[in-house]
C-alpha cells in the first residue's frame, strides 16, 4: 500500500465527521435553522467562486455571497410567482460585476441558487427521511467511489478534467447508490424504482463533481478554497450534493419518491 496513496484520509475523515455533526443537527432541527444554513453554505460557495474567477474581485465576492445568502433566505418565504426572480437575481448581479468569465459566473450562481432552494424543499416539503436519502446515496457514491478509485485504479474516467477520477471508482459508486436505493425502498415502503432514482441521482452528484473539476481547470486553481481541510472549499464538498440536488427537483416534476 502506498502511504502517499491514502496520505489525505485522515484529514477528509475528520473534516467529514465534523460537517455531518454541523449538517446532520441543522437537518435534525429543519425549520429556520436549516434554511440559515443552507443560506450561509450557497453564500461562501458564491465567494469561492468569485474569488476562482476574478481573485481580485474580493470585496465583490463578500458582498455577492451576502447577496446569494439573503436571497435565499427571503425566496424561499415569498410566494411562487416571487420566489424564482429573487432566487435568481444575484446571479444576474453577479454577471454584471465580474465581467471575467460571465457566462460561468452566471451559471453558477444559477446553479447555487437552485440548489439551495432544493435542498430546503427536500427538507421542509419531502421531509426528514428523504433528506437522509438524499445525503446518503451522495455520500455513498463519494466514499464508495473515493476508496475503490484508491485501491482498484484502473482507466482514468475524464482525465482532461478530472485526473483523479477512475472508471472503477465510478460504476462502484453506482453500486453504493443502488444499494442505499435498496435499503431506501424497504424502510420507507417504496417500490423498486427508487432504486433507479438512486442511480441517476448518483449519476448527477459525479456530473456535479465534473463540472466543477471542469471550471478549476479552466481559471486553473486546484481548490475552490481551502476552508475544508482535505476536501478543499465548500463547491468542493457539496459540488455533488448540487448536482444530486438539482435532479431530484427535476424528477419531482413527474415521480415525487414522497407522495
């Protein structure tokens, strides 16, 4: 076994225990108190961005992150027909302050603001056990495929984007999801098409992970910060959180695994 191989286990296991205690008593509570949170993480996801695309921009990048959490906050309270426009409108401000790269500005922030909005929908609307899910099938592809990548290697499944990432690694998250599907569908009495949700929302959380790989790549920065130790920034960690995010709301639109 190779020591550099597995040399960021220990700091990734204990900046994980720490943000699941944080996140796992928000989501306990619900309420205000994880619409708070889940305001303040798309906030300093919108700071890491900023400061990756323009470091200069770095009183901008406060002031937007301020403005995405806000927004969040207040959307979420608003009727439908006003929820989106304030939702979205930091994206908006923000494409016109950072000139540098404003079509990823945009979608990202976009991106930010439609899963923070999720994540509370899950939560306040699904409810406490599908949140669990949620978390769980992203988890499970991430470890799953973390330590499978680690010990099994293989082909690269993206190496222009991201070089860590094997094909081994990947169909072994698959699995994990598949599974937490499994045990999803027993105890919540649910039929076997949760377990195919499971996948593709695995599926997304990895697609998430490649399109943030994508944009450091392209500004050329390794992390988005370095506020996680192990993990990076928070558009590190909850990169595929996001994308697991954004589809479950999509697939709400015809299967609402809930109901």
């Amino acid at each position: 076994m190779s020591e550099g191989r597995w040399s960021d286990l220990t700091a990734r296991a204990l900046s994980a225990v720490v943000l699941l205690a944080v996140a796992g008593t928000e989501i306990w509570l619900g309420g205000l108190w994880f619409e708070t949170f889940i305001a303040a993480v798309s906030g300093v996801m919108v700071w890491e961005l900023v400061r990756m695309v323009d470091p200069d921009k770095r009183g901008v990048a406060v002031q937007l992150g301020l403005l995405m959490s806000a927004a969040i906050l207040l959307s979420w309270h608003l009727p439908v027909i006003a929820m989106m426009p304030i939702a979205l409108a930091p994206a908006f401000v923000g494409a016109s302050m950072v000139p540098a790269r404003r079509a990823a500005i945009l979608g990202f922030m976009i991106w930010i603001s439609l899963s923070g909005l999720g994540f509370i929908r899950v939560r306040e609307g699904m409810g406490f056990d599908w949140m669990l899910w949620l978390i769980a099938v992203v988890v499970a592809t991430d470890v799953a495929g973390y330590f499978a990548g680690k010990a099994i290697g293989g082909p690269k499944f993206w190496p222009a984007i991201s070089p860590k990432k094997t094909w081994s690694g990947t169909a072994v998250g698959w699995v994990a999801a598949a599974l937490v599907g499994a045990i999803a569908a027993a105890m919540l009495d649910r039929g076997i098409g949760l377990v195919l949700v499971s996948v593709l929302v695995s599926m997304a959380s990895q697609a998430g992970d490649i399109v943030e790989s994508a944009l450091k790549r392209r500004v050329g920065v390794k992390d988005s910060s370095n506020l996680i130790p192990g993990h990076g920034g928070f558009l590190d960690r909850f990169d595929g959180m996001m994308g697991a995010a954004t589809l479950v709301l999509l697939v709400g639109l015809f299967y609402n695994p809930g109901a």
